[in-house]
C-alpha cells in the first residue's frame, strides 16, 4: 500500500470580515451613485475622450470579455454585449472624507486581523488610496495587479453576485491536462462570492480581476492599498527599510475628480496601473 500524500504548499492568505449594518451600506451606495452620475452628466461615456478617473474606460481588452445579453432573443444567434470594459471609478482619496471614515474603521480593524494571523512583525500600516467603482450591466474589470502596494482590499457595497476572481500565477506555457474535479492544487483561477457589506484582503501581487455584472442594476464596489509603515524587517538579516509614517486620517484637498484631467493620463490596458 502507497503512503502517498499530496502537500498544499505556499498557500495564499486571503481575508474576508462582513460589516453588517445595511444602513451604513446605503449612505455609502447613495454616495458613490451621486458621483457617478454627475461624472455621467459631466462627461458623457460615450467616447474615450476626458479624464481617466471618474468615468467609463470602454474597449479595454478582453479578459473575461463578453457576457450574452439577457435581452436579447433566446431563438436568435447569440448577441454579446460589447462594451464589458465599461465601468467608473472615482477619485483615489476617497478614504480621507466622509461618509468613508467609518469603512476605514472597519478595513483598519480586518487589515490588522490580516496580518497578524500571517505572524508579521509591523510597526504601522495605513490606507493609501481607495476608491469606488461601479459596474455597469455586462461590465467588468480585466485582470490586474496592483503595484506600490502590500495588501489591496476590496469592499462589496452591492455586489449583485458578482464573484471577484483571483488567479494563480502559472506559467503561460505551462502543460495543463484537463481535470476531472477541481482541488486548490490544480486551479489556477477561485471566484470569490461576495456578500454586500463584505470585506476582502489579499497580497497586492496577486492577479484579480471581476466577473460581468449580469444584473440590470449597477455593481458598486470600493477599492483601496495597504502599506506598511515605520521600520519593516531586521538589520541584522540585512532587510531593514524604514518607511515614513503617513496617517491615513491625513486630510488632501480633493474632492473633485476633474481635476485629474489636467494629468492627460492614457488608459493603458496591461500597464502599470490598478484601474
Ligand atoms: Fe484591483
């Protein structure tokens, strides 16, 4: 008889804590939906023209790209929508003003859960930016990563189901022989149901992107960064870095996306940014 045993190794941490106050969840919903909407008025989305933030960023690439249309004929061919790379984001300090800080309570509490059940040894941590996004019907985010950043969370304001996906760094070469079921040790990508009021934390480096919203309303979410702060790691081991300790209360005076259309920054699908 074999004694073999198959091992999980280097198992990636991912946190989840639910906030459950649904009216808290709707002053944050009636917040991001009124920013969004006067974006909408403001700009338009229709066209690729004006500001990155705080507007749609349509024909982004291809990831997880089309969804079938639920309006559209069953009898027909397929009709796919095109425009899954439709979505808005707000401005990134979101975190430093109301009716945020609340949330930024709740995320400090979960980002120390985080690392201390991965035994860190830290000094400070602090949000650096957040942001919200809202996802149209069929709309979703390509994969990504997000740089300059230790532990990135999200926080499902209203989901509508829609599962954010992380994916497992393989090779692209790699040999993948099909699977008759799924274990942690032969996938490469887990959805991650969210629930309204859900918190969710991972390593920054890690690949994620979202599912489509198929419901007819819009999916609200907020995103943010973690960094550490203060001194991180030994002089002794020759790992020392000493971080300045930002606050994450620390007020900046932006409360108006548009002012990011003066930066003429080019969406960039792939590049080095979270959006
Ligand atoms: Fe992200």
């Amino acid at each position: 008889m074999s004694n073999f045993q198959l091992h999980s190794v280097f198992p990636t941490g991912i946190g989840d804590a639910i906030m459950h106050d649904v009216e808290y969840l709707g002053i944050l919903k009636k917040d991001i939906i009124s920013q969004y909407r006067k974006d909408e008025e403001k700009y338009g989305f229709e066209t690729n023209e004006g500001p990155t933030w705080g507007r749609y960023q349509p024909g982004w690439g291809k990831w997880y790209s089309q969804i079938k249309s639920p309006d559209s004929d069953p009898n027909a061919p397929d009709q796919y929508l095109d425009d899954s790379r439709a979505f808005w984001q707000s401005d990134p300090y979101i975190h430093q003003r109301e009716p945020y800080l609340k949330l930024m309570d709740f995320v400090d509490e979960n980002v120390k859960h985080y690392l201390d059940a991965h035994g860190y040894v830290y000094e400070k941590f602090y949000t650096t930016i957040a942001w919200s996004n809202v996802y149209r019907h069929a709309s979703s985010i390509h994969e990504h990563k997000h740089p300059n950043s230790f532990v990135s969370w999200v926080f499902f304001v209203d989901a509508k189901n829609a599962p954010i996906l992380f994916r497992h760094e393989i090779p692209d070469n790699s040999i993948r022989p099909h699977v008759k079921f799924n274990i942690p040790e032969n996938s490469f990508q887990i959805a991650w149901k969210p629930v309204n009021g859900m918190l969710v934390m991972w390593p920054s480096w890690m690949t994620h992107g979202s599912s489509p919203n198929q419901s007819n309303e819009e999916r609200i979410s907020i995103s943010g960064n973690v960094m550490l702060g203060g001194k991180i790691g030994q002089s002794e081991h020759l790992t020392e870095s000493q971080l300045d300790n930002w606050s994450n209360k620390q007020t900046q005076d932006i409360d108006d996306s548009s002012q990011f259309a003066n930066l003429n920054i080019e969406p960039q699908p792939g590049g080095p940014g979270n959006y």
